[in-house]
C-alpha cells in the first residue's frame, strides 16, 4: 500500500448502514463507478473505512466514534489495495456548492434513496458560520425571537409595612422592590471564518465562536435546552424541561451580587433526610439587612413536631394584628424586668380557677 504511489479517489457516500458496526459506508467513486444504479446499484458498491485523526484511540470504544458522515457527503480517499479499487479508506470530506437536490431513485452521486442531503443549494459550510442575514439558522431565529425568551419575570417585592405596637411609636417597614428582568437575547454576531461549528443531522449544535468583540460559546440541544457565554462572560442556561443536580458529596455556591429566584410552582426544602446529628439547616444575615418575609394571601405556618420555638431579640419583638392574637399552652409564664402595659379599648376579662393578684 502506498510503495508505488497511492490510488486516490473522490466520491459520495450512499449507504452508511454497517452490518458490522465499523463506521463503513459505501462510496460511488468518480471515475471508478457508472452513475447508473441499474448497473450499478448502492448495495454493490464497497464499504469504504473511515480513517479518525491521530487523537483518536480508536479501540474498544475509547476516541471519536467514525460516525460522522452522511448520505450525500463528498469524500476523499485512497485504494488500500491500490488498482483492484475494493478496499477504500476515507481521509477527509469535501464540502461544496450544490446547484441540485437529490431525488428518490434519482441517479447515483446522491442520496437517492433518503433525498435528505443536501438540504439546500447553498454552501455546505453551517449558516451558524457564515452569518447571511438572508438564510439565517433557525436555532439563531428562536434565541433571538421574544416568543421563546422569559420576559418581563417578576422579581420578590416586599410591600411598606406601617407597624402599630403599644406603648411605641408607629413604625414603618421599607419596602423592598423587585424589578422584573428578561432573558437577553442572543449575543451572536458571527464573522466568517471565525465561528467553528458543528451540527448533528438532529439538531444538537456546538459553537466555539472567536469573532473579535463578540466571542461565544455555545451548546445546544435539539429540544433548545443549553448554555451561551457572551464576550464578557455572561453565561445564558435555558432547561427546556425538567433539572436535576445531584451531588454525592458538599455543595458550595458564592455569589458576590444579589441573588434572584423567581418560582412560579412551589418551593420544597428538605434537610437532613437520613436524620443526622447537628445537620442543621442554619440561615444568617449580616449586618445592617433585614428579613423580608411576605404572603401576599395565604398563611405562615411554623411547626415543629418535637422540640422548641426559640425567639430571641436585642431590642423588641413586635406584633400588630389587624384581628386577634391568640394563645393556647399548657402553661404561660411572663418574666418582666420593667412594667407591664394594658391598654384595652373594649372589655378586659381574665377568667381562672383562681387568679391572685400581690
């Protein structure tokens, strides 16, 4: 092989169904082969072996799968067995221009069986790549588009809270507002030759995009769930369904800036699932912050179903009801270093087995 110069050949591939899982596919060669299946039909041509770059392993499964090519793909290649021409290896493909579609029982030189490649006359190099206004990409259409984007999510907004306690003067609570925010749009602004790409026949595409002032990474999965990272670092996740992280050991997140979680369902925490010793579920808030908690209808339950309540302020605990306050206990203990102050507008009524005054 190659001691008395190569056989080369160019070609297009019509079969890749492998019988025996190798990557092969079979090339009608130029030159080689009649364009006339009835002479010649797909199935007779021979299988041709793909040939994976050096940083492939290509063994047991380890390195890139030689999958790559499809029906209609333009290759180049050399004869194993040089003059004979029925052992070819593909070294590469050729992209191109086609000025036609293929048809179904059309001639050879095509996907004449399927008629899915190529999908269109023009370049072959992906439109993600090129960057023509006039033939965009459709995944590029979507991400740019405000119908698939979150617009205009509301934000946590704590109201003013005007507070009447005895004995105090009213008090206001500062309100605290949220902005609603948007995804932003796509980033991409690709120059030709700058944008690599690569795109599966189903859809999932890959972007390593090093167009100057505007340089991207993006991955993408045919339902439209993946990631964008902008020139500046700002990175875009979008889950078109459901997502799970798991962690089998810590977990460790910091955020330098403000935190926003929008939840338009519910929100269920559970800590310490195995009931472990000292796995607390621990909540501090540095200096000069509030804790902002408010139901704008609906209740706030605390239960605890073995154990204690623990409130403890340095300065006061305030309640205003704007209907009762009520306790039940089975015993109610006050200890008071200064004065006990009642201010009752209606009716003061204590009732009990006895009830000593000193």
């Amino acid at each position: 092989m190659g001691m008395n110069g190569f056989q080369w050949f160019v070609g297009v591939v019509e079969d890749r169904q492998d019988p025996k899982y190798l990557g092969r596919v079979r090339v009608r060669c130029l030159g080689y082969h009649t364009e006339n299946n009835d002479q010649l039909p797909s199935a007779d041509l021979p299988w041709a072996h793909p040939m994976n770059p050096i940083t492939s392993a290509t063994v047991s499964g380890v390195g890139q799968t030689p999958l790559g090519v499809v029906e209609g793909t333009w290759v180049v290649g050399f004869f194993q067995d040089g003059a004979e021409a029925q052992q070819p290896i593909i070294i590469g493909t050729l992209p191109g221009s086609p000025d036609s579609l293929p048809v179904v029982g059309g001639a050879g030189f095509s996907d004449n069986v399927n008629a899915a490649y190529p999908k269109y006359k023009e370049t072959d190099v992906n439109r993600l790549a090129v960057n023509d206004t006039n033939n965009p990409h459709g995944s590029l259409t979507l991400r740019s588009s405000v119908a698939d984007r979150d617009m205009f999510v509301g934000r946590a907004d704590f109201n003013a809270v005007d507070l009447q306690v005895a004995n105090a003067e009213p008090e206001q609570l500062a309100a605290d507002d949220g902005v609603n925010f948007s995804e932003p749009k796509t980033s991409y602004a690709a120059q030709y030759p700058h944008n690599h790409v690569y795109e599966t026949e189903g859809g999932h595409i890959r972007e390593y995009d090093d167009t100057v002032g505007a340089k991207r990474i993006h991955e993408r999965h045919a339902s439209g769930t993946g990631y964008e990272i902008d020139n500046e670092g700002t990175k875009i996740t979008r889950v078109k369904k459901d997502n799970y992280d798991l962690v089998s050991a810590d977990n460790y997140v910091h955020i330098k800036g403000d935190d926003s979680t929008t939840v338009d369902g519910g929100v269920r925490v559970f800590v310490n699932a195995n009931a472990e010793t000292n796995a607390n579920y621990t909540i501090e808030v540095g200096a000069n912050s509030n804790v902002n908690i408010q139901v704008n209808k609906g209740d706030v339950n605390l239960v605890t179903s073995d154990g204690n309540i623990n409130m403890k302020s340095a300065k006061n605990i305030q309640m205003d009801a704007a209907q009762g306050v009520y306790i039940k206990a089975g015993t109610f203990s006050a200890d008071i270093d200064g004065f006990w102050l009642e201010k009752v507008v209606g009716n003061n009524k204590k009732t009990g087995k006895k009830i000593d005054l000193n």
